[in-house]
C-alpha cells in the first residue's frame, strides 16, 4: 500500500506545481481553485494511505498480489470506448460494452483463480 501512497503523494505534488505554473497565466480565481483543490485533495488522501500503511505494520507471512492484469486493461478500455461511442453512435457504444464484458470476465476469472490459489497454499 505504501507505493499506492507514494504515487498519490507525487501526483498532488505535481498538481501543485502545475497549479503554481498555472497562477501566472488565470485571469480568474476559479481556474487556479479547480487544480489547487484536486492538489490538495490528492496529497491529503496520500498522507491518509501512507498513515494506514504505517499502522498497519508488517502484514505477516507471504501475500499473493497480482501486479499486473490484461483483463483489467480490457474492462477499462471498454468502459472507455463506450463512453466515447457516446458521441459518436450506438454501434461504438455496442462495442465498448462488448469489450467490457470480455474484461469483466478475465477480472472474475482471474479473482476465482486468486481464490484457489490463495487456499492451496494457506496464503492470505
């Protein structure tokens, strides 16, 4: 979770100085208030995950985490591209939901592979 944390930490610190950059330019308070806000907002749910990180301790024993899934990419994409077919017809909207539920189902199958993985070894 602590790399979870850092990622939000350096995300609202970049938002900060592109905020910064930003104060220069806006004529209106409102375009400098929008992308201070997401800033803070950012950097304040960073320092909520880092200290739930700390708190939580060392989790023991070993813990299988999957780092990276295609079919996640799949579900995203098709959320994606349905959104866009939006603007652009039924027929795109019918594709993005039909990537979707490919996606949806690499997702469960890979959480039902997790499970009986999880039990034959005694993992959390």
């Amino acid at each position: 979770m602590r790399r979870a944390a850092v990622v939000l930490l350096l995300w609202g610190l970049w938002l900060a100085v592109l905020t910064g950059v930003q104060a220069v330019f806006a004529p209106k308070l409102i375009q400098f208030a929008i992308p201070a806000v997401a800033s803070a907002a950012c950097v304040l749910v960073g320092l909520v995950v880092w200290a739930l990180d700390i708190r939580q301790g060392q989790v023991d024993g070993p813990r299988l985490i999957t780092d990276s899934s295609v079919a996640t990419i799949a579900l995203v994409v098709g959320v994606a591209v349905a959104l866009i077919g939006a603007g652009f017809g039924l027929w795109l909207i019918l594709i993005g939901v039909g990537i979707t539920a490919l996606g949806l189902g690499g997702v469960v199958r890979e959480q039902r592979e997790r499970s009986r993985a999880l039990r034959r070894e005694g993992l959390r």
